[in-house]
C-alpha cells in the first residue's frame, strides 16, 4: 500500500513535519507560561479628571461612583455648597443649601454621599429647623429616609458613620435613639423604617442581597433576616474593627487593629484573609477599603509619609496612584481624604479627590487600561503560525 500526494515532493513532507515540530515547540512554551510562576506586571491606568475647580466647583469631598461610571459627591459653587452627581458630560444637583424642602430648608450636608447603579443617590443633612435626617435623591424632589423628628436623636449627621445604598434602593444607616441605646436601620423611599441591629458599628454595609456586614466588638459579621454569622469566629478578637464593605458573594472587607497594628483583611465563609498591614512597607492603611464583586481590595496606604491608592497589598504591581506622581499637566500633592470605600466600583474603576502643586483640584477617576495577556498572544500566535494546509491523501 502506497500513499500518493497531490503535487506530491519531498519538501512538501519536509516543510510539513519542520511545521508539526515548531508547532510542538510552541505548545511547550504556551504551557510553561501558563503553569509556571511569573513576577506580577503592574496596572496601568487612564485617568480622567470629571470635575474641577475650572469647572466653577470648589471645596470637593470624597466622591462615591456606581457601576454606570457617574460619581456623587458633595461641594461648593457659587459659594453655595450642594449634593452633586454625574458621568463629566454635565452635572446634576440633587440637594442644595438654602434650597426649599419639607416646609423648611437644607442648612449642612454630610461628607460621604453614595450612589447605587440607578443613579439614586444618600446624603445626610441638617434643615433650618435642626431636624437631621437620612435622605435620597435623583435629581428631583429629595425623600426622607429618616429623620430626628421621629425616635432617632440628634447629631445623627455625625455621629454615626456613613449611609450606605444598595441597588434596590434600600437605604442602611446606624443612629443613637431617644430611648437610649443605638441601632441599624434599612429603609427606602418606598419601603418603612426597619431595625436590623440593635447596635450601631460604624459604617456598616449592605449589598443586593441584602446581607448587612459590620463589625462589632472585635469580630466581622453578617446579618440576612434572623441569621447572624461571625466570619471572624475562628481568629482572635481584634481590639477594633473599623468600618466594612460588603460584596454580592458576601465576602467582607475590614480593617482591624490590634496591639498598634492595623491588618486589612476579607472575611468570608472560607475563614480571613489578610491583604496588607503596617507592619511592613505600609506605615498605615485607611480605615475605609472597598471590594468588588470581583474581590478586588481598593484602599489608601502611607509608604514613607506618601499617600497612595492601591488595589491589592503589594506597592508596586497594586499601585494605582501616589502622592508625587504626575497627573493632569502637574503633580499630585494630595489624596488625603480623597478616597472612601463607595469609590471603587465593579468595572473596577477608582473615584477620589485630588489636588495638583498648580492649584487645580477636582474628582478624577482612575480606569485600568486592559492588555491582551501574554499567553493569549501566543495562542494567537501559534494559530495562525502553526497553521498547516491539508493535502488530499489517496490510498492505493
């Protein structure tokens, strides 16, 4: 038995086999790359400035951003402070000082606005007639969540921590209570005041779930209805626990300090996991980081007296942005207070406050610039490389 080959030669089979040894070749590289360790490349990131003073905007707070890219956040202009939100493009007032509601008006707003993916956005405010309260807004006509006027008492602008707001609009705020005691309470534009802790931790969190994560007493909780878990059962009690965020898989980020030294940590089902601590390069970590439901960890550290964003623990690969690096045609001479844990979204995009040695200062966001990987690049090339053309084979 023979087999014959159309225009059949002997470097037609050559050039076939050289191929078939390349192409083996670089299988074995692609499998190297893919199953062997390599050094971590940092991120790369664009930066967009969507507000500044140029803008007739001064006096900026921390901003918060949804998953749609528009930010929230509170500032002055024309010398009148407000509740602001949007994409750049242009620039919604959701609330404003002086500005008529509930038979009276808004006389102060809190620092920490946040924003779920709808665009509704919660503030916390004083009207003229002392009555604070927990408010949402689009745009239109602000709703009162709640307020001191019922059994909540004053001072709940600052006293306790930030409201949080899920993308069913459900709003969670910790407040003290004319009876004594504090609590935790859900609630929306739609939906009555409900207690959910009788306790208020600061800055607790929800996600779309509505699974509140907080910590308490030295350990990191979850609570959906009747059901509490302690993610942090199975470590020893830190001597605080700061503020949280909540994910959709339920993980919780935290910061936790213990004997003078502050760990950042997730919590989840599976047990914890430490991210950063300052007991290493990091002289100090905010006590206010976010996660995505990518798990991402998004957080300011200090390296040597210079504030940074980071999105990880190592200040190399995970940096996003330092206190000295240029932006925007000068140099970044300030992130401090410029990020909370509402400021990084699930695009994995960064919202913060900044100032620049030229004056300028403003809301910029921080977005990774995507590359193709190196081992799909080789895959790629492999397929077109290693292509063979097929001949038709007859058998005799």
């Amino acid at each position: 038995m023979f087999v014959l080959f159309n225009s059949t030669d002997t470097k037609s089979l050559q050039d076939q086999m050289t191929k078939l040894k390349v192409l083996g070749s670089s299988i074995f590289v692609c499998m190297v790359f893919l199953f062997c360790p390599f050094e971590a490349e940092a991120n790369e990131y664009r930066f967009t400035s969507l507000y500044s003073n140029a803008d007739g905007l001064s006096g900026f707070t921390t901003p918060a951003i949804n998953d749609n890219g528009v930010v929230t956040f509170r500032a002055t202009r024309d010398g009148n402070r407000a509740i602001f939100s949007g994409d750049g493009d242009s620039v919604t007032t959701i609330a404003e000082l002086g500005a008529s509601f509930d038979g009276t008006s808004f006389e102060e707003f809190g620092r920490f606005p946040a924003i779920n993916n709808e665009g509704t956005v919660v503030f916390k405010a004083t009207l003229g007639t002392d009555v604070q309260g927990v408010y949402t807004g689009n745009g239109g006509s602000p709703s009162t969540i709640a307020d001191t006027a019922g059994p909540i008492r004053t001072n709940l602008v600052g006293d306790f921590g930030v409201a949080d707001i899920n993308n069913s609009g459900t709003v969670l705020f910790a407040a003290g209570l004319d009876a004594g005691g504090s609590a935790t309470f859900t609630g929306s534009a739609s939906e009555a005041l409900m207690q959910v802790l009788d306790i208020s931790p600061s800055s607790p969190s929800i996600n779309d779930s509505g699974v509140v994560g907080y910590g308490f007493n030295g350990d990191v909780f979850t609570r959906q209805g009747d059901t509490v878990v302690n993610l942090t059962s199975s470590t020893p009690r830190f001597t605080f626990v700061g503020s949280v965020d909540i994910n959709n898989q339920g993980t919780v980020a935290f910061v936790s300090i213990n004997e003078g030294v502050f760990t950042l940590a997730t919590a989840d089902s599976q047990g914890v996991t430490i991210v950063a601590d300052n007991s290493g390069v990091f002289s100090s970590v905010s006590l206010e980081p976010a996660i995505n439901d990518q798990g991402d960890i998004a957080f300011l550290g200090n390296l040597d007296a210079t504030l940074g964003l980071f999105v990880g623990g190592d200040p190399v690969n995970d940096r996003v942005i330092v206190e000295g690096d240029p932006l925007f045609g000068s140099t970044l001479s300030s992130l401090r207070s410029g990020f909370f844990r509402h400021g990084f979204n699930n695009r994995g995009q960064f919202a913060f406050a900044y100032r620049l040695e030229n004056g300028q200062s403003g809301i910029a966001v921080a977005t990774a610039v995507p590359e193709p990987s190196t081992a799909l690049l080789l895959v790629m090339f492999s397929s077109v490389a290693f292509s063979v053309t097929r001949r038709k084979t007859i058998l005799i």
